[in-house]
C-alpha cells in the first residue's frame, strides 16, 4: 500500500463500517485463540503496524513490537509510545527465535514474494509460536480495489494452504470471512469489466448513509457471533491460525 492509500486507510479504520466490522472479528479471533490456549506475558510482533490499530489491541496480551514500510503510517504509534520502526518485511529486522505471536494482517497481498515473507516470519518466530493472518480472498474478486491497494494478489484456501506448508507451518485454523458480502462484491468486479478495457483504481470503502452503514455493521456483528464456531467456505476475506512447531 503507498502513502496516499494508507494514508486514507488510518483516516477511516475507526469510523467506517466494514473496518469496525472487520478488525471486530479479527480481534475476536484471535482473542479466542490466545485466550483458550492461555497465553499472555507474551512477545507480540506486528507486522505492517500502520497506525497501531492492532498494536494497541495486543498489549492486552504481552510485550508488542511493530514495523511499517511507510514512515508516516507510524506517526500515530509514535504519539502512543508504541515500541515501533520502520523496516521491510521481506527483511524483518529481530533476531531469530524472537516472539511467541505474529499478526500479518493485509500484508502478504503487498509483496513481491510472499514464499519470502512467511520465511522471515518463521525465522524470527519462537518454537512453538502462533501467526494469524488476514489477506483478501478469491482471484474472481480481482478488481478496482485490488489495484488501489497495489495488491499483488487474492489467496484461496489451496494456494494458501500451500504457502504455510512450504514454509513448515502447521494450519490450526483457516476460514473465510464475510460470505455475505461475496455475491455483492461479485457483481460489482463484473459491472466494473463489461465494456472496460482497463479496471479504473476505486477503493470499496463505500458509505451508504448512516441507517444502511449501521445495518452492515450488525452484520458483521452476527458474524462475528457465527465465526467462533462455523468456517466459511467462501467470503471476500481468508483468516488463518498457523502454528510453528
């Protein structure tokens, strides 16, 4: 993600309804996890730490340390004495065997090669160590957003699944999120090629007014309920619990 797209992303992240919606699930999963398997006084690595968003939910949990690529991503982190820098994931800058908890939310799909990140990731983690992660899902849902964000890729269940196993993570839990909004999210990426030669750069961070953004937030919500003990087979997003032996 570059400075302009980022910068937009820390404006919005409490405010609009699919970002609460989205990092209240997140939250809630990986809550649960560390929760069940009783693990707190931890060290807590995250990744792609932007404005400290996740940052601040994991002291919760432990002793947290973040990166960004971009500098002005971690001015609010710096406001809040977050222990934060600014390094390239592909070249995580801890030693190895460093942290009992990685998050790699919305990180993976920005770089180059992501066989390389998850190696780093496995290198600086303890043994054992639990990763959670969040990339968006899907090849058929390729479109305007994607290319805002500079992604480079969408993941399903199989090519991710694929990813962990090569870099010698064991898959706890994997599951789509969002199913509901699969179908409309379909149809807006079809809307956006018929007769288009090129796909314009749009985000999908759409308002539709506070009565119909309060509605697909509760939604989210239920969701949020749904997702403790159902995995979806499909969604616009993939959550992953991996596991380093």
């Amino acid at each position: 993600m570059q400075k302009e797209e980022q910068e937009y992303w820390n404006r919005i992240v409490d405010t609009h309804w699919w970002a609460r919606g989205h990092y209240t699930i997140i939250k809630g999963l990986i809550k649960n996890y560390l929760i069940l398997k009783n693990k707190t006084n931890i060290r807590c690595l995250d990744v792609g730490c932007s404005d400290g968003n996740i940052a601040g939910f994991l002291q919760g949990f432990g002793k947290v340390y973040g990166f960004d690529v971009i500098f002005d991503s971690l001015r609010d982190c710096l406001k809040k004495d977050y222990s934060v820098l600014q390094a390239d994931a592909i070249k995580i800058p801890f030693k190895d065997e460093t942290f009992d908890a990685v998050t790699l939310l919305d990180v993976s799909e920005h770089v180059d090669d992501d066989y390389a990140l998850f190696s780093e990731v496995y290198r600086v983690c303890k043994s054992p160590a639990v990763i959670f992660v969040d990339v968006p899902a899907h090849k058929v849902l390729w479109g305007a957003h994607d290319i805002w964000n500079n992604h480079k890729r969408r993941y399903a269940k199989s090519n991710f699944k694929k990813l962990a196993q090569y870099c010698n993570f064991k898959i706890a839990r994997i599951t789509y999120l969002h199913p509901h909004l699969f179908l409309p999210l379909l149809l807006l990426r079809l809307s956006d090629r018929i007769g288009r030669k090129e796909i314009a750069k749009r985000h999908d961070f759409f308002s539709f007014g506070e009565f119909l953004d309060n509605i697909l937030f509760q939604a989210l919500i239920i969701e949020n309920k749904l997702v403790k003990n159902i995995n979806f087979a499909f969604g616009t997003s993939l959550f992953a619990c991996l596991i380093k032996p």
